[in-house]
C-alpha cells in the first residue's frame, strides 16, 4: 500500500503566506511521501532478498524515520492550517489550555517562545496519551525527540522553508501569521 500525498490547494490564499511559499512546502511535502514510498519498497525487497544484515538496511531502516515523519508532521502542520475563527476558550481545547498551563496566555507565550527559538524543527503541542496533560516541545529533527506515547495535537514547522521566502529572518512575524490561520476545530478534534 503506497501513501499518497494529500491536497492542500485549499491552503492558497492563506492571508500571511503566499502562492509561492505554500507550493514550495508543498513540493516538498510531496517528496517526503516519494522518499517514504521508495524506503518501504527497498527495505521490503531488501529483506525478501535475505539482506536485513547489510548495513545498507541498517541505514535506509534509520532513514525511514526522517522520511516518515516529514511526510506526517507536514500532514499535521497543513491539517491545522487555513482557519480564520478564533479558539474557543470555553470548549474542550481552551479549558485543556488553561488547566495544563494556568492560562490560555500562558500557554500562548510559551508555545511561542518555543517556536520562536534559535534553530530549525517543529513547535508542537503534545498531549500525554497517559495522563492527559499538555506539553509544549521542541523537536530539532524529524526523528528524535518526539515523546514517547504523546499525540501531537498542534503542529508549527519552524524550518526555514516554512517562512523565509515570506518572512526572511523574521520568525515572529511568521509565527503571528500561523497563529492567525490555526484551524482550532482540527487541534481540538485531535484531544483524546
């Protein structure tokens, strides 16, 4: 079963992102699934061929991860994009929000201190599929450092590709505009 890359047309005309930018992380969220695509099939055919000791497998194995996950942190960072409502702060989210963190705000101003950041990576909202709770984390490469058991529940790309033809070396304007189209409904639809 190949995966296929989803549609995000619907994201041009996004206020803050133009044409241009959204169709370049387009292209390359669309490599991302070829790139996964392609590493199934040659582990697959790899391990039929009795070649799961070479280290040729290892390394397209330790591959997989950064290829699987690009295609499926972009998939979550596009999903929860192109809104315009504003959170609910008495639904189900905002309630969330200000329990884990003592405020919405508060929430907020960490969430983007942590996108904003010296570094490439992913600002995402986790919930602890354990104990419920919210935690904001830095992830520097698609790979590593996503917490164990923990569901992302909003996604921010805070690679350069993300802003830089838009924004330059402006992370906060960036950061302004993705808060501006956050999609609430989809982040909230993805609490357990």
């Amino acid at each position: 079963m190949k995966y296929t890359a989803k549609d995000y047309a619907r994201l041009i005309g996004t206020p803050g992102f133009s044409e241009a930018l959204l169709k370049n992380h387009f292209t390359l969220y669309q490599g991302y699934v070829t790139n996964t695509n392609k590493l199934l099939d040659t582990l697959d055919r790899m391990l039929k061929d009795g070649m799961a000791a070479n280290p040729e497998f290892a390394e397209l194995k330790r591959r997989l991860g950064w290829e699987f996950n690009g295609m499926r942190l972009h998939e979550y960072y596009f999903d929860n994009s192109g809104a315009k409502a504003p959170l609910d702060r008495n639904g189900k989210l905002g309630k969330k929000l200000a329990e884990c963190f003592g405020s919405i705000d508060a929430w907020e101003k960490d969430f983007r201190a942590t996108g904003a950041m010296r570094g490439i990576g992913w600002t995402i909202l986790y919930e602890d599929s354990i104990d419920g709770r919210l935690i904001n984390f830095w992830i520097n490469e698609h790979d590593v450092s996503h917490p164990a058991g923990c569901m992302p529940i909003l996604v921010m790309d805070v690679f350069e590709h993300a802003f830089m033809l838009d924004y330059g070396l402006k992370r906060a304007d960036y950061i302004e505009a993705f808060f501006a189209g956050i999609d609430w409904k989809v982040v909230e639809g993805r609490l357990k």
